[in-house]
C-alpha cells in the first residue's frame, strides 16, 4: 500500500498500523496529547482518497466526520491512500523556543556567598618523563606525582587509562589533571589549555532547556532550547509512564530527551568554538519523571499507590553512560527529588527563590504541565503536586495548544455585543488558544455574564456566538470559513478543574501548618505558563489568593536556574540535599480534605466569595 500526503510526500507502508504510528515511522509527528488512545481528538487527518477503516471517531464533530476528517490513532489503511495532514494537527519538535534569560545569574549565585567550585577540581602536575633508566608505568609515574601534591587514593576507570599514554605525552607531561571530589581522575588537558565549560540542563515535560556555563568564572556562554520530543508519546508524564510500560518504551523516552540534549549542545559548542571534550560536567534538572527517563530507570511504580519512585537522590554518573556528547567521563549531577510528583525542578527552584534561607513565610508555586506548590521559610518546608493535569498545555481542550504562533494568547469580549476580540501569538491567523487565552477567555465569559459560577453558558443572551454544538453548548471565539475556534462547557469545566486544583492545593497547605494568607509575604511564581500567567485575571477566575498583588513576584524558568547554581557550586549542591530532605510532601490524590477544597474551588471564583474580596467588588460592577 502507499500512502501519499497532499504535500506530494509519498510512501510505502508494508504491514497493517494505525496511521499515527505509519507517520511516526515516516519522522512525520502528529498532536496526540493521549498517547495514541483516541481520547484527545488531536490527530485530525484528512483523507482525500482511500479506503480506510475506523475504529473511533473519538471527540470528532458529525460535520468533521462527513467531510472526510478522522483521528490517525484510530485509523487504519485498506489500500492506497491520499492524505491532508492540517496545520493544527502537525506537531513540531526541534524547533527553537521562546524562554527568559536570567537577567543577572551569576548576581544571584554571589548573593548566595557562592564559590565557584564545580564538580570536577584541577590540580597541575609536572611529571619526570620515563627515561630508558626510569621506565616505571605510565599510571605509576601520574601516581607518584599525585602523591608527592598529597592526594593520595585516586581512582582511575578504565576509559581514563585507556587513553592516558597518549594524552601525558600530547600534553609534553605537564599537565592539568580533572578529578572528582572521591577522588576519581577524569580528564587531561595541556598547562596552557584554560578552557573548562559545564551544562546545565532543564528537561521539562514540555520543553528542555540547555546552558553553556564557563567554569572558571560563572558566565552564561549560550542558552539553547527546543520542545522535549517525547511528546510524540503524550503530554503529561502520565501517558509516558503508560508509554513506557505497556509498550516497552523506555529507550525510546530515555533516546528522545538525550537526543534533545544532544543536538542542543551542538550548535552552541560549534557557535562559540569550544571542544566537546571541554564540558567537563553536567548538572540534570526535571520532574521525577523525566530524571528517571533521562537515566532510563523504571518509573512504572510512580503512578501506582503509594507512588514509589525508584531513587530520589541520584548517584554521580558518568556522561558516556547517559550519552551526552561531551567528555565522556564528565560527571553528571542529578538535582535530587522529593518524592513522585514533586521532583529535582522544584527543589532547584526553591534554591533559586532562596525561601529556604528567609525568616519570613513564603509559598512557592510552579505552573506548567501540572502544579507543584511548596510553603514554608527557613525553619520548614511543606510540598505538594497538583493532579491539575496539562490543560493550559492544550490537552483535554477541543482546540486548545501551547502558546506557540497562531495560539489565542488574550481575549476580551465586549460586554454589549459580546464580540470577542483576539490577540494571536504571531499576529496572524488563529490556529487554537493557550492557557493564557484560556484564562482571559473564563475571564471574560463570566464578567460578561454569559457563564455562570459554574462555568454554564447561559440561555437567552443575543448572540449568534452562543451554540449547541455536537458536545453541548460552546461559545464561538473565531471563524473564517475553514476554521472555528470555540470553548464548550466541557473545556470550561475542565478549566475550573484545573484552577481549583491549584487554588485547593494552597488552601490544604494553608490549613495543614495552621497559618492564613495573611501569613504569606511573598508568592513566588514560576514554571513556563508562569511567565504567561496575568496574576489578575488568575485571581478573578480562584486559581490564585486574593491577596495583594506586590506580593507576587515571576521567577521565570528557576528549575534552570537552580541547575546552574548546582553546575558552579559544591555549597548549592549541598544547600539543594538539604532542601530536598526538609520538606515534608503532603499526598493530595488521598486526601479527603484536598476532595472537600477541590469541591468548594469548582466555582468562579470559589463558593465562599468572602475568600475574594477584590472580586466581589469588582463583581458589583457586572450586576446580573
């Protein structure tokens, strides 16, 4: 059978699989948020010409279905094929990546009396060369020049001997020599050769970000990022885990993340010149999820009561055996976790925040693929994961994605006409919405009147904009024609889910070391949506606390910047143990008191609308 693409794109297909597995196969990646369930409704496909076989039409609409519009998932050839694969339904990986640069990192690592001392020292040796009357071993003679500095008891792994010889007598046997803190020898370089560079890296669920560190003095070099690939196998660590277990994917998790890696260090090592034997180490930042990928470790047990990782605290592994393309004996640190849901990003972000080393009580919460909140201060650290799940990421939502170009990223509605007016990311044409519109879309709905507390369309508002769609009633944000653009009650339902997630997480927290909101100082925000997040309209909406708004303060991407402290500083690695062993993870998934929050949050804003004062106020405004 063939199958050829309306691009002219063509290929033979020789045995019998859904079509998004025949693409995939191909290098060609399609949206599927559910893993290739046939849940999500993402991998739209157009069959131009064919004979298929469906088994779901899944959340497709009865028009969809009739024009020739089915899921790839579900979908199977029975001979050759023409097909269109729509813009929205492509996914791109690889691509560069809008992020915020930390404006002043090595300011904050000094303002922590950081030390640059990363995880490889030097020490330079002048070592005698073997004469015909002094012909002792190689590894004797480095040895004995070791001993004569007073480091005695240095290890040496197979791959450092192995090409020893060649680099004492490259170097003319003066020598800089690298070695961990064990101490185990690590690499050679000449005298003269002052280069030394360390990565630190970000793998997210959603994205992964790289920087290129100068060891001697701290600068940032380059920064590169991309999309994590292994969103070809679903959005949330969930339907990775499954991915990983059922169809025995864990290589290919573990391949898609180190390649990402891989081909960002590339470009940045060729840009600025550098020797990849020069990255000397490495330091991982990322969920417990993706530190267990990255190190192809089973996280099957993660999802399964009482959700057991593996390891929180990861032993000093070598490079080759992660497959990084540095040196290969470079050491990688692991920035270690707290427990399933709670992983190395956040306690990297706390050493970033610096809340850990203040009197005053701070909460901590870090907004992206799902909700991690920590609270505490100097004394005390209590954390918890929010099962908010990846909907402002686009999943669960009919034409929601990330905030990439054609996402609806603001949204107000005139409350006269009700007619909505976008701002799309790229400033053309709307393709979906991000979590930002989203939110502003909530927003609007309900100050507008034409949702209710419940998140309900109401009945009986003139305007063409309100429908019954295939799934119930939806509101109409965008049409030209070929596209719609809406959010059914569905969608908003699954919104309100997420908000009250997050808002009945901090409120549990609260409750749980007996202080109020009045207690919190400062309300650290960070995470990738965090840098999208209108703290406003979060609060309009429940998903935030009422509370003064200069006590909000964005952070960015800290799970980076805690990996970059790690990277220069033996005192951040040892702060960031610390912080991981002080805080105390609250299990929300079995508690009934977070169910008695979550149900009083499932509101706009929440049932107890004393708990939000502005709002109420500004509510007077929009009478009924």
């Amino acid at each position: 059978m063939q199958i050829t693409l309306s691009t002219g794109k063509n290929f033979n297909v020789h045995k019998i699989e859904n079509l998004l597995q025949t693409f995939k196969e191909q290098g060609i990646y399609l949206v599927a948020s559910c893993g290739g369930k046939g849940i999500c409704g993402k991998c739209r496909i157009k069959i131009l010409e064919g004979k298929y076989r469906t088994e779901s039409t899944g959340k497709l609409a009865p028009s969809d279905i009739q024009s020739g519009i089915t899921l790839a998932c579900r979908t199977f050839p029975d001979g050759d094929m023409v097909i269109d694969i729509p813009k929205e339904s492509r996914l791109v990986v690889g691509d560069v990546i809008e992020i915020s640069r930390s404006k002043d990192l090595f300011g904050l690592f000094q303002s922590m009396d950081g030390v640059i001392s990363p995880l490889i020292k030097w020490i330079t040796l002048d070592i005698p060369p073997p004469t015909i009357d002094n012909n002792v071993s190689d590894l004797e003679r480095l040895k004995k020049a070791l001993e004569e500095k007073g480091l005695h008891g240095m290890r040496f792994s197979l791959g450092f001997v192995s090409s020893l010889a060649h680099s004492l007598r490259d170097a003319g046997w003066k020598i800089n020599l690298g070695y961990t803190h064990d101490p185990e020898a690590v690499c050679i370089s000449r005298i003269e050769n002052k280069k030394r560079f360390g990565i630190a890296a970000d793998v997210g669920t959603t994205t992964v970000v790289v920087y290129l560190v100068d060891l001697f003095d701290g600068t940032l070099v380059d920064v590169g990022s991309t999309y994590n690939s292994q969103i070809r196998h679903g959005d949330d660590v969930i339907t990775r885990i499954v991915y990983a277990t059922e169809e025995n994917g864990i290589a290919e998790l573990r391949d898609a993340v180190v390649t990402d890696i891989n081909n960002l260090i590339a470009p940045l090592v060729e840009r600025h010149n550098i020797m990849a034997e020069d990255i000397e180490s490495a330091v991982i930042s990322g969920n417990t999820v993706m530190s267990h990928f990255f190190w192809s470790i089973n996280p099957e047990y993660i999802r399964e009561e009482p959700y057991t990782p593996s390891l929180n605290t990861f032993p000093v592994w070598k490079a080759w055996t992660a497959g990084l393309n540095i040196n290969n004996l470079a050491s990688i640190y692991t920035v270690p976790c707290v427990a399933s849901y709670v992983g190395g990003d956040i306690v990297a972000g706390v050493l970033a925040s610096k809340m850990h080393r203040r009197s005053e009580i701070s909460l901590f919460l870090d907004i992206g693929t799902n909700g991690e909140i920590v609270l505490g201060n100097n004394e005390w650290l209590v954390t918890a994961a929010c099962s908010a799940g990846p909907c402002f990421e686009g999943s669960g939502i009919r034409h929601g994605m990330r905030a990439t170009e054609g996402a609806v990223e603001s949204i107000k509605i005139d409350p006269q006409t009700f007619e909505p007016e976008l701002g799309v990311i790229g400033s053309g044409k709307p393709v979906g919405i991000c979590g930002s519109g989203m939110i502003d879309a909530i927003t609007e709905l309900f100050l507008s009147g034409i949702i209710d507390q419940k998140g309900r369309l109401l009945k009986g508002i003139k305007t063409d904009r309100i429908r019954d769609g295939f799934e119930g009633p939806e509101f109409l944000f965008y049409s030209d024609g070929r596209r719609e653009i809406v959010l059914t009650e569905i969608d908003i339902e699954n919104i309100i889910r997420a908000k009250a997630a997050i808002y009945a997480g901090i409120s549990l927290m609260l409750k749980k070391v007996g202080i109020v909101l009045d207690d919190v100082e400062r309300v650290y925000i960070a995470g990738g949506f965090g840098n999208y997040l209108n703290i406003e309209r979060a609060i309009i909406i429940g998903m935030l606390p009422d509370i003064a708004r200069e006590k909000f303060i964005f952070l960015g991407n800290t799970s980076i910047a805690g990996a970059y402290l790690c990277l220069l500083s033996d005192k951040m690695r040892k702060e960031a143990e610390e912080i991981a062993l002080r805080m105390t993870n609250i299990e929300l998934s079995v508690s009934r008191r977070f169910m008695d929050e979550y149900m009083s949050a499932l509101f706009l804003p929440h049932t107890d609308i004393k708990l939000f004062p502005t709002v109420e106020k500004l509510l007077w405004k929009f009478p009924d």
